[in-house]
C-alpha cells in the first residue's frame, strides 16, 4: 500500500480528509499514520515519526500559525477590549491587569493546534509548492523523481 493509499484508508475510516486533519492537528499526532507525535516542544515539530518513520522535512507552516492566530484571535479580543474602555473608561492599570495577560495567552495557546492542523492539511493535500521538487531533492539528497511526500 503506497502513502497516499494509506492516507485516503485513513481519511475514509474517519469520515474524510478534513475531519482527520482536525483530529490529528489538534491533538499533535502523525498525520500518516495517527500515532506518533507531531511536536518535540511546544511548536518544534520532530524529524520523524516514532511509529511510522514520516520525514517531517516537508512541514513548512511558516508564518501560518502566527497569522491564523492574530486574526482568529487577536483582532476580536482587541475590539472588545475596546469596547471596554469606550463603555468603562476604566484605568490603565486594569488593562494592564486583565487585557494584556488575556491577549497574551488568546494569541499563543492556539498557536501549536493551528501549526498542528496545517502540517497534516499540507501532508494530506499533499500541499508543495509549484516547481520546487527537483530544489528540495538536491537540497535534501533524496531522489528527484519522487515527492517528498513518498520519501
């Protein structure tokens, strides 16, 4: 059973593609095979899966994770907290009190599951960008004919 195989048994037994890039995005698991682990700390994301052996060099989320979480959760906590001192007015020191801890947490806690669901969305689309196979195969050393994602 070649990789995509594996992955479309996979999405199907779940329901489809989108469900199981939820589920193994969210809870950091190998989005081959579901097992192993996706992250070594926090945001660093493993070589390679313990259980499967999947090469993670194709993980390339970059600026993603950031984004996703400024706008999905920054920009409606800035407005309520506007909201706040407009209706409020309260002192500067509550904001320093309340505001700035909640932006805090509300814009890195959803940082590793965002990071998370988009490697496995760019594995299971297997997601690479146009023209860069022969690149990444000599930068890699891996064979030019094959995608990363079958390596």
């Amino acid at each position: 059973m070649t990789e995509k195989q594996a992955i479309e048994t996979v999405a199907e037994s779940d329901g489809d593609k989108f469900r199981w890039i939820l589920k193994s995005g969210w809870k950091g698991l190998c989005p081959r095979c579901g097992k192993g682990r996706m992250f070594q700390s926090w945001l660093k994301i493993v070589d390679r899966c313990e259980s499967c052996g999947l090469d993670y060099r194709f993980a390339a989320p970059d600026d993603g994770p950031a984004f996703f979480s400024l706008c999905i959760v920054a920009l409606p906590l800035t407005a309520l907290i506007v909201w706040i001192q407009v209706a409020f007015d309260p002192p500067a020191w509550v904001h320093l009190l309340t505001s700035v801890p909640i932006m805090a947490v509300g814009t890195v806690l959803p940082l590793r599951p965002i990071k998370g669901w988009l490697v496995a969305s760019q594995f299971v689309n297997r997601a690479q960008e146009a023209g860069t196979q022969k690149l990444w195969a000599q930068l890699h050393g891996t064979d030019s004919n094959k995608s990363d994602f079958d390596q």
